[in-house]
C-alpha cells in the first residue's frame, strides 16, 4: 500500500516525464492518474453544471443541449488539434529534441487562436439561427439566445484548453495538464450557482449565469497552461520567438490535425444529427437525453484518460524506435480501460433511475434518461478498446485511419439506423439510443483489426 501511495504521488506531482524505459505499468499508471483525474474534473463539470441548470426548468436544460450539440463541432476542431499536437509533440520527446517541441507548442497555439476566433463570431452572430435550426421553439431562442452567444464567444478559450492540454499531455506533463483543468473547471463549479442563482451582490443571470462561470473557468485555466509552458523550469519552454509564424510546422501540425479535426467532425455531426432526431419527439426527450450524455460524459471522460495516456506512450515509444513496446503499451491501457467500463457500466445500468433522479423529478424526462443510460451501458465493453485503440492509432500520427472508421460507423451505419428505428420502424426515441450502442461496438470491432495489421508502426511524424 505504501509503495502504491508513492506510486499515485509521483503521479501527481509528473515527476517523470519520458516514458520511453522502464516498466510498462509503471508508465501507463504514471500517465493514467493525471489524465483520469484531469478528465473526471472535466466530467464533474458537465455534472454539475446541469445540475444547476435543471432548477431553472426544462426549457434552460434544452437550451443547454441544443447548444451544446452544435457546440462539438468546436470540441472537435480542438479536439483533432491536440490529437495532432499530442502526436507531434510526443514524438519530438521521443527523439529527444525539445526544442522542436516546444516550436510545435507556438505554432499550435497561434493556430488555435485564429480558429478559435472565427468559430466564435459565426456561433455569436448566427445563435438565434442556430438554436432555430436545431429545433427550438421561439420561446426557448428567446430565454436562451443570450447562452448561446457567450458560448460561442468563449470558443478561443474552448480551443486553447484543449490544445495546449494535448502539447502537455503529448510532452508526458500530464501533471500540469491535470492542474489546468482542475483550475478551470474548479473555479466554474464554484460560480455556477452564484451566477445563475444570482447568490449575494451579483445578479440572477439565470442559464446566462451558467455561460458567464464556463467563460472565467475556462479563461484562467488557459492563462495556467501558458504560464506552465512558458516557465524556465517546465518540460517544454515556449519561447517568443516560437510563437512567431513558421509555415513548415504550420503545414505539418495542420496535415496531422486535418485526420484529427475531420474524425471527431465526423463523430460530432452525427450527434447533432441524433439530437435533431431527437428533437422531433418534443422537449421532455431532448432534456432527458441531455441529462443521461452528461452522466455518461462522467465515466467517459475518465477513459479518455486512459486513452490519451496510450497516445503519449505510442507517440513516445515510436520517437524512440520502440514499435513494440508502443503496441503493447497501447493494448494494456485498452485491457485496463474495458475493466474500468465494466464495472462503471454496471453500476449505472443497475442505479439509473436512482442517479436520473438526482436531476430531474419530470417522469417523462426521467424515465427517457434512464432507458438512454441502460442501453449506452450495454455497449461499455465494446467502447473501452474503440476508444484506447483509435486514440493510440492518433498518437502514431495515423489520424486518417480512425477518420475512415468513423465515418463508416457514424455516418454510413448510426445516423441511417437511428432514423430507420426511431421512425420508420417506430421505436421512437430508443431507437436512437439503440444505435449509438450498435454503432460504437461496430467501431470497436474494426479498430481492433486495424490495430493488429500493424501499419501505424511506420507513419512518419
């Protein structure tokens, strides 16, 4: 126990940074405990925050959702980005040239400023219209438009929180990422309430209350991650002159993160697909479904971590010219991420209604909650080793293959699907729940296959 203790400190404080030697185990766990505890703040967050938007009403919590669904296509493009940056990054540690990595860090964080900011006036100029699009009412646009726009103005700090995550992770200082993240969203969780509740001298904003407590969260964390990115004694020093344009590192991040950014794009418009589907069935079954995908964020978050903890390793190990110790690393993580879903998928599938009910009292969202949490539960198994083998093949800087899966499994088979059984075949909304499971274990299946073949051992980074 004592040696586990001083295993779980280490982790904690990111005392070692390259993980290219040593004990594979040691090296996963090393990794994994920041990730996890950074991505369970994270899922914390999603928790909490609608749970204080639920006591407003149905409508706020359907303003959230509809939001939110759109909102992925920025996730995404930060998402893919930090794919690219972790892969780029991990892979300069590997070699051992820090300098190039930290050219990488500048170059990413200029590009992700630039996106960041033309993502954010398009979804603050056109909020009305997006919220129409979805499927909103007039009275919903109205109360929650004001949401929408800080949202969206917020997209800079939505990128660079992500992004520079990725370069941290990447650079094997999961530690300081884990920092920011507790930052971030520690501080929104504390003025989530005080804002949207208008608790003291400030003002009762409402679900405006809940935007503005996201915006300052995400806002000081990212003001932590350049601090840490840029101090003399940090993995990584980001330097002034890094940050000056270099197009050769531009075209190259921007080549890895086009597989990157365009397979979670992929996986994020289906959901906005299924949310439309969804929203065809009024708003008791948008809030229930909004409510069960941020419960399932709780548990899918912290694999995440697991995830991105073989992605480091991969990128690492393949620097060093270690292509075997990257594959085996990346099969350990996905094994221990199956035993981590299980027992989580368990829990939930047995406790639904006990954990909707924390939520909501609304027997029509509750009970469209807890059949969304039961059926996602059944897929858990499947996903673990989806998630952990797609994200390793990320790290190798082979974003293009994931991208394909996708968009054969998203696209081709779970958006079709869930039409064809919410609709045709009149199953109605657990028809979409059905497909997202059908779909995700068909994604595991293949990535499994594709992992074995081996090919992502020579992509050049």
């Amino acid at each position: 126990m004592t040696k586990f203790f001083r295993l779980f400190l280490a982790a904690l404080r990111g005392t070692e940074t390259n993980f290219t030697t040593g004990s594979i185990n040691r090296a996963i766990f090393l990794l994994s405990v920041p990730m996890i505890l950074e991505m369970v703040m994270e899922s914390l967050f999603a928790v909490v925050d609608v749970f204080f938007v639920a006591k407003i009403g149905t409508q706020a919590i359907a303003t959230v959702g509809l939001t939110e669904s759109v909102l992925t296509l920025v996730y995404s493009v930060a998402i893919g980005l930090s794919t690219a940056a972790t892969a780029l990054v991990s892979r300069r540690i590997g070699e051992k040239n820090v300098r190039g990595a930290s050219m990488a860090v500048g170059q990413v964080i200029l590009v992700s400023l630039g996106l960041g900011l033309i993502m954010g006036v398009v979804g603050f100029v056109f909020a009305e219209d997006i919220l129409r699009l979805m499927g909103g009412d007039e009275r919903l646009i109205a109360n929650g438009v004001g949401f929408t726009r800080m949202i969206f103005a917020s997209a800079p700090a939505i990128m660079l929180l992500y992004t520079l995550s990725g370069c941290l992770r990447g650079s094997g200082d999961a530690s300081v990422a884990m920092q920011s993240l507790w930052i971030a969203n520690g501080i929104n969780i504390a003025l989530c309430p005080v804002f949207i509740f208008g608790l003291g001298p400030f003002p009762e904003l409402g679900v405006m209350g809940s935007a503005v407590a996201t915006t300052a969260g995400r806002s000081i964390g990212v003001l932590y991650q350049l601090y840490a990115l840029t101090r003399v004694k940090g993995v990584i020093q980001v330097l002034r002159s890094d940050v000056s344009p270099d197009t050769g590192i531009i075209r190259h991040l921007l080549g890895l993160a086009v597989g990157g950014t365009s397979q979670f794009l992929v996986g994020s418009a289906s959901w906005i697909f299924l949310t439309r589907i969804l929203s065809t069935f009024g708003s008791d079954v948008v809030a229930g479904y909004t409510i069960a995908i941020r419960i399932i964020v709780f548990t899918i978050l912290p694999s995440w971590g697991m995830a991105n903890a073989a992605a480091t390793l991969v990128g690492q190990n393949l620097g060093a010219g270690q292509p075997e110790r990257a594959a085996t690393s990346a099969w350990r993580a996905a094994f221990c991420n199956m035993l981590f879903l299980a027992a989580v998928g368990l829990g939930f599938y047995l406790g639904a209604a006990t954990i909707v009910g924390l939520f909501d009292n609304n027997a029509n969202v509750v009970a469209i909650a807890v059949e969304c949490l039961q059926v996602f539960c059944l897929g858990y198994l499947f996903m673990a080793y989806g998630m952990v083998l797609s994200q390793a093949l990320n790290g190798a800087g082979d974003t293009r293959t994931p991208t394909i899966i996708n968009i054969v499994c998203f696209w081709v088979v779970e958006i079709p699907l869930a039409y064809t059984l919410a609709h045709t075949l009149n199953w109605g909304p657990p028809g979409v729940f059905w497909s997202v499971a059908i779909s995700e274990t068909l994604l595991a299946g293949i990535a499994v296959l594709v992992f074995r073949r081996g090919r992502w051992k020579t992509v050049q980074v």
